[in-house]
C-alpha cells in the first residue's frame, strides 16, 4: 500500500490543512472512535497509566465470571471503583472532540460514529447515527426477560448512588439492589459488552467501514477485537485512513496520515479549516 503522502514529513499545521482537505471533498465520513477521545471529558483510556487495564486485570472484573469472583474477594475495592467511576461518569461531559465530530455531521461530511466507548458522549454532543459496538452504559437489559430500556443518566446516578450509600455490608447479594427492576420484577444489568460477550451492531459497523471514502481513527489502541478490524477494513475497502492520537495504537502502518494530537485539540482545528476554507 503506497500512502497518499509520504509521512514524517509535515508540521502539525500541514497534517492539520491536509486532513482538512481530504475530509471536505467527502461526503463519505466515518469516524471510529475509542477511550482517548473522552480521556479530555475526563474519562480515563483503559490501557494508559493510571486505566482500568493498568490497574486490574481485565480477567479479574472484565468478564462477567470475573466481576462475581471479584465480589466474593476483593469487595471492598469493587465499591471503590464503582463509587469512582459514579463520579467521573457523572461529571463527564462532550469536549470539544465531540462537538467538532457533530459540526461535521452538520455540515452533511460525518456520516456516522462507530465507538467502542459506552458514555452516551457522541449522542449528547448531537451526533444522531452512532454505532455503539460496546453498547451503552445508561441503556439496561432485564437479566429475566431480556427487555431494553434506556434511562436518563440523572435517574441512574441517582439510583446507583443511593443504593450503593445504603449498602452496609458490600458482596454479591447487596450488589444486586445497584441493578435497577424491570417492570416484569427482574434485575436490570447495564447494555454494555464485557469480554467474551457478543459486539453490537457489527455487520452495520462494517458496512460502514466498507462503505466510506475517509475513516477518522480517533484514540483507540486498536487491541480489542472484533472491533478494532474495523478501520483495516476500510482501508482494504479503498478508504483513506486518517488517525489522531497522541500516543501508541496498532494503525500506524495503515494510516494515511498520523496527527499525533489529542482528538479535543487537533478535530476542532480541521473543523475551523473546512469552514474557512
Ligand atoms: P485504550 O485504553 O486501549 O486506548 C486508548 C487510546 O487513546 C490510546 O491509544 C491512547 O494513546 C489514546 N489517547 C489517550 N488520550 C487521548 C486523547 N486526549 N485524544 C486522543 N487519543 C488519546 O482504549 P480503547 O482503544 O478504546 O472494551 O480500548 C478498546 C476496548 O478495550 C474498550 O472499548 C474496552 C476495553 O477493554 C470493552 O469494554 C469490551
């Protein structure tokens, strides 16, 4: 594969007036996002220092067997961090990332976001098509009858908070009063995909990355299949690749162009350039 310009060689100016161009000739815009682009909303990446994954194993509390066991050891830590993540999820709102990708869908470019992230931030920037491959943390799934329902996340912190703050002893049977009840009397677990458990939306997911002429990657390692095929996919499809992230990812060799920028910094700027081009 023969990049469209040879890299290394151009100051984030240029990559900016670069990816600028490529992307206003199209109407064919898909992005592909993952932690890095909410990490300035204030959600921590899992894999950088300081992430989930560097602090725990993702054996340990990423598969559904795992959290029980976890609940069983090490209770007082699972409380922790479900006290933790209560409050940045609460706090986290769209950064300027966010708003840049929805000025984009506006301006008819941005055809859809296909993320790994569960924060609802792309739908509350105003993105209306987002493919949540990892599903949707404020969107519950009743354990007995299977049945959807989204809430406002208000209504969820609210509930989680107050019963978490009530729960005297932590272990698996007062964890179970953080799940909300569903209207058939079951438990309700939050929609979101841990591992060994199936992706969401896949077959849309990859048409869109076979479908599109520019694919924005934007702060993802790219380790975690099946979803991080999706932007070789494009790339084999035809599509230019264009990747902003500030650190390590496993697209380097297929990226057209690489912005080594963080995703709030570096899309509002591109933004800025199409509408004053
Ligand atoms: P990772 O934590 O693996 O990667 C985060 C990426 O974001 C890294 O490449 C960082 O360099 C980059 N990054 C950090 N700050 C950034 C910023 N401000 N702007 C842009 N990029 C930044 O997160 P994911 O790739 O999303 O899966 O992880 C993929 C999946 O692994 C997640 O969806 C989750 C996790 O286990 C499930 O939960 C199933």
């Amino acid at each position: 594969m023969i990049p469209i310009w040879r890299k290394g060689q151009m100051s984030f100016e240029q990559l900016i007036c670069k990816a600028a161009d490529v992307i206003k000739g199209t109407k064919k815009l898909v992005a592909f996002s993952g932690a890095g682009m909410s990490a300035e909303s204030g959600i921590p990446t899992f894999r950088d220092p300081g992430g989930l994954w560097d602090r725990f194993d993702p054996e340990e509390i990423g598969t559904g067997p795992g959290l029980l066991n976890a609940l069983m050891r090490i209770p007082d830590k699972i409380r922790a961090l479900i006290n933790e993540t209560l409050t940045t999820f609460a706090a986290a709102k769209p950064n300027p990332g966010h708003h840049a990708l929805f000025t984009l869908e506006t301006m008819g470019i941005l055809r859809s976001v296909i993320t790994q992230n569960v924060d609802n931030l792309h739908g509350e920037a105003g993105n209306t098509r987002v493919i949540e491959v990892h599903g949707n943390l404020y969107r519950y799934r009743c354990l007995s009858c299977g049945r959807k329902n989204t809430f406002p996340r208000t209504e969820i912190f609210a509930h989680v908070r107050k019963a978490l703050d009530s729960i005297t002893h932590f272990n698996l049977t007062s964890v179970m009063s953080l799940l909300p009840q569903c209207s058939c009397g079951g438990r309700m677990r939050p929609d979101v995909v841990m591992f060994g458990e199936a992706v969401q939306s896949l077959p849309e997911a990859f048409k869109e990355a076979e479908s599109c002429e520019v694919m924005l990657v934007l702060g993802t390692s790219g380790v975690v299949f099946p979803a991080a095929a999706l932007p070789e996919r494009a790339k084999s499809a035809g599509a230019t690749v264009i990747e902003i992230n500030p650190g390590l990812s496993s697209y380097r060799s297929i990226s057209d162009l690489h912005i080594q920028s963080k995703t709030g910094e570096a899309l509002p700027l591109i933004v800025q350039r199409i509408q004053h081009a």
